[in-house]
C-alpha cells in the first residue's frame, strides 16, 4: 500500500513473497536509503548535499559497498564470527551474572544492566576495551543511546519532515530542538572524543581495535580517497550505527524472551532441563547451539512473535521501477514490514501463541524456517547479524543456567504489547526477581 508522508510517497510492503522478491530478486531496485529531511541535517554530510555518511543510512551505491566491506573485514579482525569473540562474551555474561546476583532475589529491573553488557561487547571491538558498569563515560554512553532511540519524534521533527523549511527552526533554540536530536547531536561529540583519544596515541604497529585500523586506513589511501571514504565524519556515524543498531537490538531482546520465561514457566523449565543436561554449569559456546534445540527453538520463537524492529530500517528505490505491477518512483521510501511477515497465520499457524516447538521437527531437531528474518534479508541485512546472534543465544543460556526468573509477589502480568519509540519495539517497564539455582 501507499502512504504519504509530508510531500512524499511511502510504499509499504507486506507478506514474505512480496519482500523476498524486492529485497533479494530485485535488490539493486530497492536497497538504497531515504533520510528524513531532519535526520539528514544531522546524519549527512553538507559537502555531499547531506548523504547519509556511515554504514546503516547511506544510500545504496559505490560508497556504501565500500564502507560495508571495510567495516566487514575489520569486524571479522576483530573477532566476529570467531571464537576468540566468545570470550568477551562470556566475561560480560559473568559480569552481568554477578549485578544481578547482587539482588538476592529482591525485584529489579534489568534494563541498563542488560544494556550494559551488550553495549560492553562492542566498546571491546571499537573501542579496545570494556567498561566498568559505573564508569561515568559508559554510563554516559548507555544514557545518550536511550534516548536516541527511545525518545519519539516530535511535533517539531514531523512538521520539519513534512515542510523541510521548517526544519531550520530546530536549532534557535533548545525549546524547540526535541531531545532525541538533542542527544543524537551530543552521541556524535562522544564518538568525536573517542576518536580524537585514539589519535593521540595511535601506533601504526599496533592496531588495537575498529577506531585504530579506521585511522590507520586514513594514513595508507590515497589522499583523494580518504578524503571520499575515510574522513572522521565517516568514522563518527560508522560508531554510531554499530552502537544504535548492536545494542538495543540485543538487549531489548534478551527482556523479552526473560518475560517469555516468567509468563510460560512449563517452557522456562523445559529450557533448564535442557541446559542442565547438555552444559551444566560450564560456560556456554556458541557452536553448542545444535545441541539445544529447544533453546535455540525458544529463541527463535521470541524474535519472531516480537520483531524488534518491525518495519525494519526504511529502504528507498535505487530507480523508477516497478513491482507486483505498481510503479514504484525513484527514492520512494519503503517500508519493509516483517511484522506482517512473522504473524502471518499461513506460516505460522496461531501467531499470537509463544510456541516454540513450531521451530523443531518430530525428532526434537532445531529447524530453521527462512520466513524468520529479525535482521532483514538482502543486500541491507543487519551488518552484525552474526554477533547478535552469538550475544542473544550465549547471553540468554548464561542467565537460564545461573536463575530462575519470576514476576515479584502480588505484580499485575506486564503488557505483552510493548512500546513503539523512533524505531524499537521495547517492552513497557517491568520488574523481575532472579532467584539463583542449585
């Protein structure tokens, strides 16, 4: 269907045929992107007539294959898709084990300290090391990414959005400068501060994290292309979308399948069997996920009833086009609605009931099923598709070995709804208690 937004069309595409066919058979047709006027002033870069700069935003092309590919291999450098990035894992899970053991099963909310192990895990590749959970800059750190993508758009942004003059206005002042610009704004100088550390004690021999091997790329190309690729603009937003798309995404993920737990304790203890049977008490690997199935089914489940980003992040045409025999005009936004996708009742007969044996065969066997698709699908999948699912699974069986998980005495059932902010679908507040085990 078409929707209008301000002064122009927004095509949203529904069902999984109809996404799988634009997004992987058609994908040179629809995997740019579209920033909104507001966020461009921000995001862009003016020398470009403000392109999205980074990895997450920039518009499909030459630039964007480039910045991927970098970001990709240095990635890979540093530990994705490898063992060696288990540890880091396993030290957060550990830490995060004893904040919450620090409760003796009193009611808490888990939110920051969720987000501050999955946050943790990317400081260690970007930025050489974790932090301690009190560490005044981190918690710096964890407050500007909530807000940046919890706080919903203003009065002020949408107008702006929709008359683009009106856009000018936002900086006269702070009474109308809405705050998740504000903080977007004030995230950009932390990475700016980030960076300039690392100049300051940047040796070409010893490449410490993604910042390191970013400048160091900046020294080695040719002036005019780092100049094009490699300027600290481009390493600013590059930080920003790994942090704003490697953090929230996790954590916000991992509450919802501990809320799962607490509301379905016949599949919280299934999955304690399991994990006591398989592992015991010895720290989770990433490659035992084929040994437990029900597990890996109960996860599966979680991201599929609760799409943490249900319209997936924006995609525009690349070009006029056409599909399922509409005319689709050149740097039409798209939405991408996996929403419709994973509560589709054809392919997932009861969509609204949590259930993970949907995701196992006859003999107990994990089955993957390709309609699942909480990192999108194509050329714009989720960059750290690979290390969100090491977290969410080595994470999730650290906490289900150590606890059980409960809701505190007398506590209304929480809201299975969630909240909507700029693009994540979070659960509302909730409390649990975390009872420790044997």
């Amino acid at each position: 269907m078409t929707i209008w937004t301000g002064q122009g069309p927004a095509i949203v595409l529904s069902g999984y045929e109809t996404i799988r066919n634009a997004l992987v058979k058609r994908a040179e047709d629809f995997s740019s992107r579209k920033l909104p006027p507001t966020m461009a002033d921000i995001r862009g870069d003016e020398t470009t007539k403000n392109a999205a700069k980074g990895v997450l935003h920039a518009a499909y092309g030459p630039h964007w294959k480039h910045q991927r590919k970098f970001a990709l291999m240095t990635l890979r450098d540093f530990g994705f898709g490898k063992r060696s990035l288990e540890g880091k894992v396993n030290e957060e899970g550990n830490a995060l084990v004893q904040e919450i053991l620090s409760h003796n099963g009193q009611p808490f909310d888990l939110k920051i300290m969720m987000q501050n192990a999955v946050s943790n895990i990317i400081c260690s590749i970007v930025f050489g090391g974790r932090f301690e959970y009190g560490d005044p800059e981190f918690r710096r750190l964890i407050h500007l990414l909530n807000a940046v993508v919890e706080t919903k758009p203003s009065f002020m942004d949408r107008l702006g959005n929709i008359l683009p003059v009106f856009r000018y206005l936002r900086f006269r002042g702070n009474s109308i400068q809405e705050k998740g610009t504000k903080m977007l704004v004030t995230l950009q100088e932390f990475c700016r501060e980030q960076i300039e550390k690392h100049r300051q004690t940047f040796d070409p021999n010893d490449i410490r994290d993604f910042i390191d091997a970013f400048l160091l790329e900046q020294q080695r190309a040719p002036e005019e292309k780092a100049r094009e690729n490699f300027t600290d603009k481009e390493l600013q937003e590059v930080l920003i979308d790994l942090f704003l798309a490697g953090t929230e995404t996790t954590a916000t993920t991992t509450r919802w399948a501990l809320l799962y737990m607490m509301l379905n304790p016949d599949i919280q203890e299934k999955v304690h069997q399991e994990i006591d049977s398989v592992l015991g008490q010895s720290a989770p690997s990433y490659a035992q996920r084929n040994q437990l199935p029900y597990t890996a089914a109960t996860l599966a489940e979680v991201q599929r009833i609760k799409a943490i980003v249900p319209l997936s992040v924006p995609h525009a045409a690349s070009r006029d086009t056409t599909l399922n025999g509409y005319n689709i005009p050149q740097e039409a936004t798209i939405f991408i609605n996996l929403w419709s996708v994973h509560m589709d009742p054809q392919l997932f007969p009861d969509p609204n009931t949590f259930q993970p044996e949907r995701f196992l065969d006859q003999d107990g066997n994990f089955v993957k099923h390709e309609a699942v698709i909480p990192f999108g699908i194509g050329h714009r999948v989720c960059l750290g598709e690979q290390l969100a699912k090491m977290e969410l699974f080595m994470l999730f069986v650290s906490l289900m070995q150590r606890f059980t998980f409960h809701l505190p005495e007398g506590a209304p059932e929480p809201s299975m709804v969630g909240t909507y902010g700029r693009t994540i679908n979070v659960p509302v507040p909730f409390e649990l208690c975390a009872v420790a085990r044997g």
